[in-house]
C-alpha cells in the first residue's frame, strides 16, 4: 500500500461530497480523507498502483486543487 498526500482547496463536506464518486469509484484507491482542519487542507489517499499524478487529475477534474506534499 501506498500513500499519497496532497493539499487541496477542498474546504467543505459539500466539496468532499463533489470528489467523493471519482475517488471511491476508482478500483486502486482503497481509502481516502481530507482533513477539513489543517490549513492545507490535506488529501491523504491510499491505495495499490495509483500515481501522484493520477490523483491530482481526479481531483482536478471534480474541480479542485490537489498538489501533491512533499
């Protein structure tokens, strides 16, 4: 398992509810949360053979930032 952590400018449950279907719906993603507390608004998402970038995009098209955290 891997984990991909991300800053996001998901600020809200109804912007969770908005990437919700692309990120449950992809088969490599096992889990993910966002930490609607930190001021990055952290996107931590685990899974098998699912890219950095690949995320960004799913995030990206839902319509919000996702920048991958060093």
């Amino acid at each position: 398992m891997e984990i991909h952590v991300f800053k996001t400018n998901i600020i809200n449950d109804l912007h969770i509810k908005n990437v919700r279907p692309a990120l449950n719906g992809h088969p490599f993603i096992k889990e993910w949360n966002v930490d609607l507390h930190d001021c990055d608004k952290v996107l931590r998402v685990t899974g098998e053979n699912i890219s950095a970038s690949e995320i960004e995009t799913i995030v990206s098209t839902a319509g919000y930032l996702c920048e991958e955290l060093k």
